[in-house]
C-alpha cells in the first residue's frame, strides 16, 4: 500500500468518526429533550448513548490512534523489525 492509499484512508476514518460524533451529539440531544418532557426518566437515552457511543469511540480509536497501534501498517512494522534484527 503506496503513501498516498495509507492517507487517504486514514483521511476517510477521520471523517467516519467526525460525522458519526455529530450525529451521535444531535440525535441525543433530541432524545433528552424527548425523554425530559415526556418521559420523564432517561432510560432510553442512556440505553442509546451506551451502545452509540461504543461506535463512536471504535471509530475514534481507529482514525486517531488504534489503526497506528495495531493496524498493517504496525504488522509491517514489526516484520520489517525481525527482519532487520536478524539481518544483523
């Protein structure tokens, strides 16, 4: 995977994760408003915030760190590593 390929995607995972997060932050505020005034209690908007967030915070972690840490990229990383080690 030449440079380029590797920034673009790490460009897309980024904008994933950012259109994810406002939709997460606008459709829960929708939801606390509903829950607050007919509700009256914030179980669903718990319930949707605790299973949301989980792919929010996934796709945080795979556009700003957890794709860096694990990824191809480190797998190759690694190889090249070995492969250098026993090179010498």
């Amino acid at each position: 995977m030449d440079l380029r390929q590797r920034v673009e995607k790490k460009v897309d995972a980024k904008i994933k994760f950012e259109e994810n997060l406002y939709k997460y932050l606008v459709v829960n505020s929708i939801i606390a408003i509903i829950c607050l005034v007919f509700l009256k209690n914030f179980t669903l908007l718990m319930a949707v915030m605790l299973f949301w967030g989980i792919d929010v915070l996934s796709d945080f972690l795979k556009a700003y760190s957890f794709e860096d840490i694990v990824g191809y990229d480190y797998r190759e990383r690694k190889v090249e590593e070995e492969l250098s080690r026993l090179g010498d």
